[in-house]
C-alpha cells in the first residue's frame, strides 16, 4: 500500500460539473491540493 493517496475533502450526494474535456458531470468527487483525484 505504498501508492495511497489521500484526499483534502470528499463531496458525495451532488451534481459536480468537472469541466474536463467532455463537461462531464460526477455525483461524487475526492480533491486533492485543488484538483479532483477521482470521480464517481
């Protein structure tokens, strides 16, 4: 477990606009250092 990466804040139970480069929606994301590390 050497690569675990830890999240500054988790948001579940939304609607997320992630403006990647397919302006794609998520109902949950974990941010870390300002940028999303993972999307649900």
């Amino acid at each position: 477990m050497d690569n675990v990466v830890y999240a500054d804040c988790v948001l579940i139970n939304g609607k997320v606009a992630t403006v990647d480069a397919h302006f794609s929606f998520k109902r949950a994301i974990a941010v870390k250092q300002g940028w999303i590390i993972n999307g649900w």
